[in-house]
C-alpha cells in the first residue's frame, strides 16, 4: 500500500479544506499499531472527505482503494471504520447531483466492489456487517450484489450480521437491474416476515417498506412487538443502525408518514422497561412537534406517565404538556401535582421535574406556577436554560426547557406579583445578558411593567446597563415618562444606541423629533434595515416626510425589510394599494404550509389594515385548518410557532370579515 500511496499525486487533489496532501500520512497512521492513534486518524479522514456531505472530491476517489486495502488487513485497528467510511462516501454519492461527484468516483467505486463482496467473507463478524452495510448504502444495480448477499445470507450464524444482510437485501433488490434472483430475494424477505425471531420479522419490514409503504401500518402488531421485545437491543451490534431502544424507535416511527398516532400508540403502552417507556415518550414528542391532530389520543396517554417512578419520564410527560400549552389546560391539576418532586435529570443542567412543571403552568397562565417562578427570579439554583437556544425543526422532539425570562414572557397578566422579585433581582444581576432577557420580558409586558420603572431609572444611569433599560422602558410606555430627560441625554450616543433612545424616549413622552432625525438619518445610510423600519412605523404619520424611502425599501432583495417598509409606509401614508400587495407575496407560501419567521409580522401587519388586506385573508382561509405545525424551530419554540402564527392569522381573518 505504501508504494500505492506515494505514486498519487495528492497535492493535485481536494478534499473538504483544500490541497489533500496530508491523505497519505492519515491513511499511515490508521495502518499503525496504535489503536487510539489509528481512531484518531480515521476521524480526521472522515472530516476531510466527507464532513458534512453535498459532494464526492477527488481525494474521496483516490483514497477509496487504500481505505479497502486497510479494510481486509487483519492486523489494522482502523478496519471497520474505514468500511465505516467507504459507507457514508458510497451513499453520499448516490444522493449528489452528477456535478457534485467527482469524474474518477464511479470508475473506482466499480474497481473497489469486488474488494467489497470479499470483505462478506472476512473471520470477523463485524467487519461481515460493515461489508453488507456498504453494500446496502452503494448505488451499485442488485444483479452485481444479490448473489453475494444471498450467498452470505445462507452461510451466516452471527445475529447482528444477518440483521444487517436482510437490510441490504432490501435495498440491493430495489436497484435495478435487480437479475435473475430479485425475486428470489421478495419472496425470501416475505417469508422473514413470519420468523420466529422478532428482530429478523422488524429488519423484513425495513427491506420490504421502500416498495410497499402500506406493509407497516398492516403489520404493526409486528412492529410493536420486536421494537418493545428486550432484543432490540441486538441493533446496536449492526453497522447500519447502531443503536438501542430510543434510536430504534425512532427509525421505525419513520415508515409510517403522516399523523397517524397508531405506533406512538402502541410504544406508549405500559412496559417494565425504563428505557422503553422514554423512548415512547420521545415518539410521543416527535409525532406532536409535527402534527397538531394527534394531540387529542395523545394527551392522556402523557398525563398517565406525570407518576411515572423514573424522573426521567416524569419530566418528560410534563415537558410535553408545557409544549402544548393552551392545548394541555384540562390537565394543570395534574401538572400541578408536580411542583414539590424536586427529582432531577441525569443532563448536564440538571433541570428538576418540578421546574418542568413550573413551565407547564406558566404556558397555562395558571397562577399556581408563581410562587415557584419567584423563588427563581430570586436566584434559587435552576435548571432553565441560562441562554435562548434554538433548535432546527426535526423529526424528533428536542426535550429542554427555555431560559427564565422566556418562561415569564406570557405572564403579563400576573406582572403585579412578579415584580417585587424581578425588580429586587435587577439590582443584583451581574450577567449583562441576563438583564438585557428580562428587561426584554419586561417590554413585552408593557405597560403592565410599570412598577418596574423607579428600579429602571437606576439602570439607566449606569453606563453599562442603560441600554436594557431603555429597552424595557419603550415597551412600558408613557408609565416610563420620569425617565424622559435621561433618555434625551442618551440620544447622543453614537449608532443604534443613539436611535434606542430616542426611541424609548418618543415611547415615554410622546415627542418624535429625536427619533425621527436619528432613525431617519440610519435609514439613508448603510445600516438602515427593518429594526429602524419597524421603529419608525410605530411614529405613524409623523414619519410621513420618508415615505419616498419606504416605498423605495418595499422592492428590497431582503423580505424582512420589505415586510417592514411595507407597514412603515402604510403607517405613514394609509397607503393600502401598494403595501397589501408587498405583504401578500411574503406570506403566499404559508397557504401551501410552508412557513418562515418573517411571516409572522406580515400577518399581523395586514391585520392592522383591515379589509383592503382582504386578498391575503382569502388566500390564507385554510392555513388554521392545516394540520401540519408552522414552524422552523424544534423543541418547545416550535409549538409557539405554530399558536403564534396562526392566532395572526385568526387575527387577520377576522379583521377583514364582513
């Protein structure tokens, strides 16, 4: 292999970060002795031929002779992981578009695969199953693979390697041209499905789903039983899968589409199994983050595990009801019962069951979660997240809860007896962003907040918390007007801090020069974007003399800054003819289900126009009918999301109704 390596011309290939001239020394070292260094290598290799996928490079193609070579060397720690590899580049290169993959991939993928169909034959068992995996994941036609398999199929003892054979079976069948024994291979994985062995039945199911997607929801007895029988375990031991209860879980909950709740159902059923009564939960958790209709079979079937005796699924049948929220009021008794089970999570923020049930109260609106809530703001150790995270929207339900600002945002109608706490904890908090979240919590109160004002006049006269302030004292309003002069002292500040105080101070007293100048004067320049827009839509017709540049911003290339030019021009000008068209194109695509973030404030901007924003009403009649959930987040904001959106919607409907 050495002498192979060093005739190729690395320096002329490319990898994921350039000149792929280190390939050979990485290829070396996980040929060495050391198995920790061999791992290490292996990982690195992965990383430059293949880090996030989207193409096959010519370092890829090169190296997949010497990755195989390693691969059938008894003495190569690195072995299975080089198959490893060889199986995400071959699959990677059955998904790329034709210009993603390199010119010498398919000439050298067709030189490897003999090496491959040896490899079913190797003395160990693992290395037999990443063979079949690779196999499996390959885009070569079934006639140059299924006589290998077949052949392996009838030969092999090892469990965990027949699982693997009947996966690539599977797939290898559908990849035409499947030759003379296609059929043979149907009618042997039809067959499986009556084996006594309940993880053969599941992987037959597997193979067989691509071409018949109707067979698990006829054969869920089937499925229901292998995923909860204690042998799922035997998964983890595959090349394919490699994983236990909840990873199997989730893999098979992907061959039934739609909202259907039939196998959360089935897994949700009473087990002895911990790890199985979890992983129910999570199916529970990724069915309802995407469909709002199974929320009525699921439900009691959450509340039945709130006495569940492991934390863990206590925690998360109370996370659950948190993330339905207003859909879960029926239940606050039940989340109720809560408050005082101080067991925690085995996760690295060690969030307690009672604060789970603190957040499930709180997007209730139930004062019962209040005394627990101060105890918080007061400073008690707490699992909520410390900052805002956000979660792309997945398959699965990411389980966590939000920061304690978040968690107050929604409270407003309870401001008054939160606040003594807020205010008194202002005075102590040393984390800048910790202060920014709760005076933003506090805006978001408005003028409920008011009571808050006297501890924010001291905060903005520090030059390092003024900013926070002013922001929670714009939201407040006209109860802010004590802080007038020193808001008109900050106007001076250079850029948006300038703009925020002048901001807050039209806010507070209700005199727009300040921030018309300053905000006028940001839109002519670079940095004029939609948050100067949206403030200068709140000055209505005093921001008149602009309306030039916002008719101008309504063809911006970004949709945010159209969505907000569009409502500062109508805000200034009544101006409906041009604006409604402007907001209506932002949001056409949410009738089709597909939702952005930015279509949210278009919504409700067209609300606010009222019957000229009738075009849009009509073209979204049906979005609060969808079943599907509007959102781009996981986790619990995803659920805000979809109640957020479609209350503007609600909103805009009957803003426009006869």
């Amino acid at each position: 292999m050495r002498v192979g390596v060093d005739a190729v011309d690395w320096a002329g290939l490319r990898h994921n970060y350039g000149s792929a001239e280190e390939i050979p020394g990485l290829l070396r070292r996980c040929a060495g002795p050391d198995p920790d260094d061999a791992d290490d290598a292996s990982s690195e290799l992965l990383n430059l031929l293949f880090h996030q996928g989207g193409w096959i490079c010519s370092a890829a193609s090169a190296a997949l002779p010497f990755m195989l070579r390693l691969a059938a060397t008894p003495q190569v720690p690195s072995r299975r992981a080089m198959l490893e590899l060889v199986a995400t580049l071959a699959a990677e290169a059955g998904r790329v578009e034709a210009r993603f993959l390199d010119p010498g991939w398919a000439s050298a993928w067709e030189r490897a695969l003999p090496e491959v169909l040896r490899l079913l034959d190797d003395p160990g068992p693992e290395i037999r199953r990443a063979a079949a995996d690779v196999l499996g994941a390959c885009e070569s036609p079934g006639e140059l693979l299924l006589p290998g398999l077949l052949r392996s199929w009838e030969a092999e003892d090892d469990p965990a390697t027949r699982l693997e054979l009947v996966l690539a079976l599977g797939h290898a069948a559908l990849r035409a041209p499947a030759g003379a024994r296609g059929a043979e291979v149907f009618g042997l994985l039809h067959g499986l499905l009556d084996a006594p062995q309940p993880q053969i039945r599941l992987a037959a199911v597997h193979a067989l789903a691509p071409a018949d997607p109707g067979l698990p929801a006829r054969r869920l007895d089937l499925v229901l039983e292998a995923v909860r029988d204690p042998s799922v375990e035997s998964w983890r031991r595959t090349s394919s899968v490699r994983t236990g209860v909840l990873g199997v879980h989730h893999w098979t909950s992907e061959l039934f589409t739609g909202p259907a709740p039939d196998f959360a159902l089935g897994v949700l059923a009473d087990h002895h199994d911990d790890e199985q009564r979890i992983a129910a939960l999570a199916q529970a958790g990724g069915l309802l983050s995407r469909w709002r209709s199974p929320v009525a079979p699921l439900l009691p079937r959450l509340v039945g595990r709130l006495d569940d005796p492991v934390a863990e699924v206590r925690f998360r049948a109370v996370e659950l009801l948190a993330c339905l929220g207003p859909a879960a009021a029926a239940h606050a008794d039940a989340a109720a019962s809560l408050l005082s089970d101080g067991a925690v999570r085995t996760t690295r923020r060690k969030e307690s069951v009672a604060e789970a049930a603190l957040w499930a109260l709180a997007r209730m609106n139930d004062p019962r979660c209040l005394p627990g809530l101060i105890e918080l703001i007061a400073g008690t150790r707490s699992g909520f997240a410390s900052n805002s995270a956000h979660y792309p929207a997945t398959d699965r339900h990411h389980v966590g809860l939000p920061s304690l600002p978040e968690a107050l945002c929604h409270l407003s109608d309870h401001a008054e007896l939160l606040l003594p706490a807020i205010c008194d904890r202002i005075g102590t908090v040393t984390d800048d962003r910790l202060l920014h979240r709760i005076c933003e919590t506090l805006a978001e109160w408005g003028p409920a907040a008011e009571k808050a004002v006297p501890r924010l006049l001291g905060l903005l006269e520090d030059d390092r918390t003024w900013t926070a302030a002013a922001t929670a004292l714009a939201g407040i309003g006209r109860g802010g007007a004590a802080a007038g002069s020193l808001l008109l002292s900050r106007t001076r500040a250079d850029g948006p801090h300038g703009e925020l105080a002048a901001w807050a101070y039209w806010r507070v007293r209700g005199e727009p020069e300040p921030a018309l100048e300053l905000l006028g004067h940001s839109l002519a320049g670079q940095r004029g974007r939609h948050p100067e827009l949206r403030r200068l839509a709140g000055l209505g017709a005093r921001s008149a003399p602009l309306a030039d540049r916002f008719r101008a911003m309504t063809a911006d290339t970004d949709p945010w800054t159209r969505v907000e030019a569009a409502h500062a021009l109508w805000a200034a000008t009544g101006d409906t003819e041009d604006t409604v068209p402007v907001l209506t194109a932002v949001v056409r695509d949410l009738a089709e289900g597909r939702y952005l973030p930015v279509m949210l404030p278009a919504v409700r901007h067209l609300a606010r126009m009222g019957h000229a924003a009738r075009p849009a009403a009509d073209l979204l009649r049906g979005v609060p009918a969808r079943d599907r959930r509007l959102r781009t987040n996981g986790g619990w904001r995803g659920f805000t999301q979809d109640e957020d959106i479609r209350s503007a919607v609600r909103e805009l409907l009957g803003a426009t109704s006869p």
